[in-house]
C-alpha cells in the first residue's frame, strides 16, 4: 500500500484519496445546488398554484348551452339571464333555437 491512497490490483488503478475526496465533494455540492433549486421551483410554483386557484383567469371561466324554445324569448328575459350567468362565473354562452312546439310559438321569429 502506499501512502496518500490505496491501489486496486484487481484493476490497477491508483486511487489518490485527494481526488477521491475532490470529485465526492463536487458531487454532493451538485446535488446540494440541485435541491435547493427544485426547492425553490416547487416553493413559485405553489405560489402561483395558490394564486390560481383563488382568482382563475378569465379563459379558465366555464361555458354553458343556452337553449332558446320555439322563440320564447325575450329582451328583458335575456338581459336577466345574461346578468344571472354573470354572477355566478359562467364565461361564455352557446346559444342555439330549439323548435318543439308548434303549437306554442314565442312572438320572436328566429
């Protein structure tokens, strides 16, 4: 053996125990580095999760089908609804006609 390190005869190779102790260190710094990050990305993350969830934007708003039967419609009643769906969240309306009834026809003509 000599002194300073150690040798392997199975490979031999020389183990200098400086450079042993050197490359360790520069690894477990790597990881230190590497955690405080991932630390760091998980800590704005939660943050911005947290934000989120308390005010959504806009776009995430949920969106509803409005159906509108044979006509029955009318400007108030819209305005109404319209204010109803406002308060509540709802985002976006897709409106469509719905004839079933030929016998009650609404005034509106669409």
């Amino acid at each position: 053996m000599q002194s300073g390190g150690c040798t392997s005869s199975e490979v031999g190779i020389l183990y200098d125990s400086t450079v042993c102790c050197g490359i360790i260190y520069r690894i477990s710094y790597c990881w230190i580095v590497a955690l405080l990050c991932f630390g760091l990305c998980v800590s704005v993350f939660s943050d911005s999760l947290d934000n989120g969830f308390a005010e959504p934007p806009r776009s995430t708003a949920p969106a509803v089908f409005w159906y509108w039967v044979s006509g029955n419609i009318s400007e108030e009643g819209i305005t109404k609804d319209l204010e109803a769906m406002a308060s509540v969240g709802i985002g976006e309306a897709f409106i469509a006609n719905v004839d079933v009834n030929l016998d009650h026809r609404g005034d509106v003509e669409i």
